[in-house]
C-alpha cells in the first residue's frame, strides 16, 4: 500500500463526519473515535439533528456529486458511501473544510447497506459511474442488478428516485433491462447526454472519474427510475 492511500486511510479514521465498517462481515459502524455506533433508522436524528430528506450516493468514489448537490441543496442531507476508504478521504476532507453540516461518508460495501439503513429511511439514491463488471459472470455485482434493486426498494420511501449515471452503455442498456424486469418505472432515459442542452442542472455535475471519461471521448448516458 502507498504512502498516500495509507495517509487517506488513516486521515478518514479520524475525521467526525466518516463513519466505517470495518470487517465486512460483522455488521458495526465505528465514529472517529472507534466507538461502535448504531446509526440504522437514527441517520437524521444523531448525525444530521434534523429530520430533512436523506440522500444517498452510492459507489461515491471521491464525492463529487455529494459535495456539489449538497452545496446545492442545503435543506437535504446527504450521504456519499464507497467501500474504499482512500476514495472517500476527499469528498471527506472538502466537506470539513467547507463546513458543510449536511455530509457524511460511510466506508462499507452496498451488498450489506440492509444492515446500516432502516426500511423506508431513504428519500433519494444516486448512482454515478459504478464498476461496470463488463463479465456476464460477475452481472450480478453490478449496482443496478436485482439483488441491489431490492435493497433499494427497502431503504428507501415509496415512490423514490433513484439516479444511474454511467459512460459504460452495455452497462447502461442492462441496467434499464434490469430495471424494466423488477417492474420499476423509467422517468427519464437519454445516451449521450452532452449532446444537446441538459434537461436537468444536476446532470452537469461532472466527477473526476467523469471527467475522465469525456476527455477519453467517451459519452455519459442518464436513466432515472422510481422504486
């Protein structure tokens, strides 16, 4: 491991708005004080002290889209979750610096996020630029195959929003396969983005993995759905 990664990781260890899993496979948060802390069902109540809508975004990678949206939107609280700590370390770090009150990372695996979020706790999901898992072995692994459709459908309220942003269009086209198979509603289905004017100001949010992309030529493609 580099120093850097180690630095990152480290760092997140002891900043007051990350909160990890450590071990996969035992079910705890720990705050920056290594207390084991339950937070499913009491996001809003212990973290954000308010009762605002919660969003999350999943697979966040550095962050850029909480940090933005919740600039953007300071009467919602957001939640930017990835399993890789060093990912998290700058959306992290940015929102300490900015003092942005309505932010918070979580380092844990989304397969497990039923442990960490009470039914029905969740307002809105983004997903931006996931692992495209191009194997039809590993389809399963995907953030938007039904096995993760259902927990999403779960956490979150009836009737929400869920956001899939991606450059990958064989991803891009199973997703909506997966979604049109659970019975899920489409709301919005565009390739190619950038292509003419955006239809919504939050698309033009751009990640650094994104970013990225389009300087590789690559296009972006949007599918919003309803649980």
């Amino acid at each position: 491991m580099g120093k850097d990664k180690t630095f990152k990781i480290n760092s997140i260890s002891t900043f007051l708005n990350v909160f990890q899993n450590p071990h996969f496979t035992n079910p705890k948060l720990v705050n920056h004080l290594k207390e084991e802390i339950e937070l499913k069902g009491l996001w809003r109540k212990e973290v954000f002290k308010n009762e605002k809508p919660l969003i999350l975004e999943l697979a966040c990678g550095k962050g850029d889209y909480t940090i933005a949206l919740a600039q953007k939107y300071p009467d919602i609280n957001f939640i930017g979750i990835d399993a890789k700590g060093a990912r998290i370390f700058t959306g992290a770090k940015q929102a300490l610096e900015k003092n942005l009150g309505n932010v918070a990372f979580v380092r844990l695996r989304i397969e497990n996020i039923l442990n960490f979020f009470e039914a029905g706790e969740v307002d809105e999901i983004w997903i931006t630029f996931p692992d495209p898992f191009p194997k039809k072995g590993d389809a399963k692994r995907r953030l938007s195959a039904k096995r993760f459709l259902e927990r999403y459908q779960t956490i979150c309220k009836k009737g929400a929003v869920v956001h899939f942003k991606t450059d990958d269009l064989p991803l891009f086209h199973s997703t909506k396969e997966s979604v049109d198979e659970f019975g899920l509603k489409t709301l919005y289905y565009k390739e190619d983005i950038y292509a003419s004017p955006l239809d919504f100001e939050e698309l033009n949010i751009q990640t650094y993995y994104e970013k990225s992309h389009l300087a590789d030529g690559r296009t972006i493609n949007y599918l919003k759905f309803q649980l």
